[in-house]
C-alpha cells in the first residue's frame, strides 16, 4: 500500500519561521489552548496565560514554567511587556469577546495577535501530520490514532480535544517528525492547515453560530478537503459520499469499492467484535474495546489513517487491544447510592442519540459493568449555547424521549447572549408533546437541578449526564462520594 506520509527520521520537514521568544494566551486554560501552550514551552518558548476559572490544567500549567494570570486585566499585557520586551505574540480563540481587556490593550498597543488556529497551522507545518475533522467523532478518532501510533512504537506529537488515557492529558510531545490533531470546524479556521494526510468522520450541520446552512459548511469542508495531500472520508455519511470526491474510504457497512471496511458481528454495551477488510479482501477479525456503533467508525477511520501513513497492520494490531475512549465520551464514573454514573460530551442530537444507544444496550443487555444491573435510562442534559439549542430544540426533544427520565438544565451559553424565548423550558415543551407519560424536569437553576436529582432517581438507575458545558463539575457536586468500582473497566467511554 502506497505511503502518503513519510515516517523516515532523515526526511526532510517542513520547517518555516519562527514564533517571537515570548508568546500569552488569553484563556490559557481552554482545552486547545492548553495543548498548544504545552507544546510551544516543550519546544523552548517562554509562554504566559490568562484565564479566570481556577482548574487541574492551570496547576500543570504553572509546573512547567508558564505564568498564569488568574484575572484578565489590561495590566496584564503592561507586565508582559515589561518583563519580555515587545516582541511578543498574543494567542486568542474564538471564545474570546472583542471586549476582552486583554485583547483590547494588546490591539491599543499594535502588538502581533493570532488565532489559536494560526499556532496550530504553525504546528503542523513543522512535522508530517495527520489531521482529524468532521461534525463528530473528532477526539475520539485522534485519541486512537495517537494509541495505534504509540503502541506501534511511533511517538506522535498530539494536540488532543479530550484527555487522552494514554497520555493522561491532552497533548504528548515528540521531538518526532509525525503531528496529530483536530480540526475544528466550530470556526471555519481549519482552511488555514495543509495536511499530509486528512481525515473527514462525517458531516452534518452543526455550529448555526457561524454556518448559514449545511452548504455552508459544506463548502468549508472542501476547502480544507482540497488542502489535504491525501484525504480519508466517511462512505456511510451521505453528505460527504455526495459532496467530496477522490479520496479514500472506510465503512461499517459496506466492503465492495472500499479501501478500509469493519463489519460488526457482535456488540454489547463493552465491545465489538468486526471483520476487517481492506480492498475487499478479508484480513482478520478483530476486537473494538468500546462500546458503540459510532466508535466503530472512528476504529476504522483510525486504522485508515496508521495504514495510509504506512504503518504495517501487524504493528497496528498492537494497540487494538488497548483502544480506550477520551475524558466524557461515555466515561464511566462509578456508583453513587446503587445508581450507575456515567458524563458523555453530547451536545448535539446525533451524539445524543448515540450516547442514549449505548446506554439502552447496557440496559436491555444486562452487562455486568459494575455491582448493579441497571434497569432504568435517566438522562440529564445540559443545552449548550442558545443558538444551537434554537435550532435543534425539536431535534432534542426527540432524542430525550428515548430515556425513561430527563432532567434538562440551564443553556450553558458558552459566551452566547441570551435568546428571548429560548431555554431548558422549552425542549421540556416539545419533549412533553412527543410522549406526554415521560417524567420531565426543567430547573430554574443548578441548586433545583441537584434536589430534583437527589429526590427523583432510585437504585439501579442508569444516570447518562450529557452536555459540552460545565454540566459534569455541577454534578460533581452531587456525585462527590462516587464509589470507584473496579469492574467497570477504565477504557469504557464514549
């Protein structure tokens, strides 16, 4: 199979210029702000960061010689300035408001400001990369390229959406040649890469904050679907069979006219166990340890991309075995009074609809995950940003009605303005419509959430804790004393 990535340590890289000695990140702390600010110190650059929510990653942070700033204050930028002289580079994201004090005194002070995604093109200009997209599956589809990658004795650098369990954290730094990360396409900003390798999972509309419509994004994906040297799509997702041509393709379902296929004989709410195909031609059957049709998918577009970047199968099949899914993908957290806990990152339907899968088939299979056999689907749902929620509200309502009880938080704004007439009340609305019988819950406020919780849910509950906000610190509070229980194994998440 022909190599589109090059793994020769006496390769030539694609080295460009340099970044000024002194680079500060406002919202340091973010999860992709965070990988690169690791990076970049790892690589000898003299990083500070700013960020107002106290957390783990701030405390790694500052062990590895990064000034924190713990407010975001113009003052901060004169003390910057102060100590590094003016060349200097500012680093935002897109969470990041106009109005921000930081940004404000840098723009005062003509200083060079980059988006987060323009360090991240840097990056990946430096090394031989294999870049990750796609509506979902984006975390889990890098964490398992970067295990396949480790266990086959290539060490990749990574910049990761998610807490790795290989790594324990959401980066690894290489002095290697060969790069991993995601794409976001939350922003538009992936067009500014050039992969070697490019990955696409599947597409469908989401982020109504910046695309119009689904051409929109459509339009996007080609963009960056042209800028790849070797491009590996999704054939099970009609809107990249329909929409993006010449590139390579991995399925689930089908193995005629398909380089990479994985068919599923088996699955339960722990593992899948799938025939492996390439070219049409049968390799082996293999064993997927996570749960989900979905992480099927992400498996193959995984193997995919180690294959087309050369890596033999037999090394490949090293790390199989030890596939485990990101922080919050169907993370299983333990016991709290006989009631089963689980956070998955879900913040969109389809991702809904796949996490309440899993959790069904845990359910109807009786799996013995923990001391208890769950025998009821509690789902609780935190809205994330009001745009989305406008949007999806009826598309949510509908996945939630495949639980037996929902509890449906505040919107987590993630930045947003308030829209009038949009909020938790109102999926509750549509939910009641669609099954009138189905116990609802829509708190004012996350102290109603925890009493509700606390008064309504009963041993042997099964509590799937969904939302890409804060929703799992507000649980934390509640399932503080979550018994660690052994038997559920460490790499079920989804």
């Amino acid at each position: 199979m022909k190599s589109y990535l090059s793994l020769d340590t006496e390769a030539k890289l694609k080295k460009t210029h340099e970044l000024p000695h002194h680079i500060h990140f406002i919202g340091i702390g973010g999860i992709g702000m965070s990988a690169l600010a690791m990076i970049l110190a790892k690589d000898g650059y003299s990083i500070s960061g700013s960020d107002q929510k106290k957390s783990k990653t701030l405390e790694e942070l500052a062990e590895n010689n990064i000034r924190i700033f713990e407010t975001q204050e113009e003052s901060n930028i004169d003390e910057i300035l102060k100590i590094y002289g003016e060349n200097i580079l500012v680093v935002r994201s897109s969470a990041i408001r106009e109005n921000n004090l930081e940004l404000c005194k840098a723009k005062k002070y003509n200083l060079t400001i980059n988006h987060r995604s323009e360090i991240l093109a840097f990056l990946i200009e430096q090394k031989r990369s294999i870049i990750v997209s796609g509506s979902h599956g984006k975390t889990t589809t890098s964490t398992f390229i970067a295990t396949l990658l480790s266990f086959a004795k290539i060490d990749p650098t990574a910049i990761i959406g998610g807490i790795v369990p290989l790594y324990k954290k959401n980066y690894n730094y290489s002095d290697g040649e060969l790069l991993i990360a995601e794409a976001d396409e939350s922003d538009g900003s992936l067009v500014k890469f050039n992969p070697n390798i490019g990955v696409i999972t599947n597409l469908e509309l989401e982020h109504v904050d910046h695309y119009l419509d689904l051409n929109d994004l459509i339009k996007t994906m080609k963009q960056f679907a042209q800028k790849c040297d070797c491009l590996i799509t999704n054939y099970d997702c009609n809107n990249l069979r329909n929409n993006l041509q010449n590139s390579k393709l991995f399925s689930i379902k089908k193995i005629n006219n398909i380089d990479f296929s994985l068919i599923p004989k088996e699955s339960n709410g722990c593992e899948i166990i799938a025939e492996y195909y390439e070219k049409e031609k049968f390799i082996e059957i293999i064993k997927i340890p996570v749960p989900g049709i979905h992480n099927l998918s992400n498996a193959i577009a995984a193997i995919a991309s180690c294959r087309i970047a050369g890596i033999p199968f037999r090394d490949i099949k090293k790390g199989i075995n030890y596939l485990q899914l990101p922080s919050r993908r169907f993370d299983y957290k333990g016991l709290w009074k006989n009631r089963l806990i689980v956070e998955d990152y879900a913040h969109h339907p389809s991702e809904i609809d796949a996490a309440i899968s899993i959790a069904s088939n845990i359910i109807k299979t009786k799996n013995n995950l923990s001391q208890i056999s769950p025998k009821r689907l509690v789902t609780i749902f935190q809205p994330h940003r009001f745009s989305r929620t406008k949007k999806f509200q009826n598309e949510f309502a509908k996945s939630l009605s495949k639980s037996d009880m929902v509890f449906i938080s505040p919107i987590y704004s993630a930045g947003e303005d308030e829209i009038e007439g949009i909020n938790n009340k109102t999926i509750g609305y549509e939910l009641k419509k669609l099954k009138p019988n189905l116990e609802i819950y829509t708190p004012d406020n996350n102290k109603n959430l925890i009493k509700l919780i606390k008064e309504h849910t009963i041993e042997k509950d099964l509590i799937l804790i969904m939302g890409a906000g804060d929703i799992n610190i507000i649980c934390a509070n509640l399932f503080f004393k979550l018994i660690n229980n052994k038997s559920i194994r460490s790499n079920l998440a989804a």
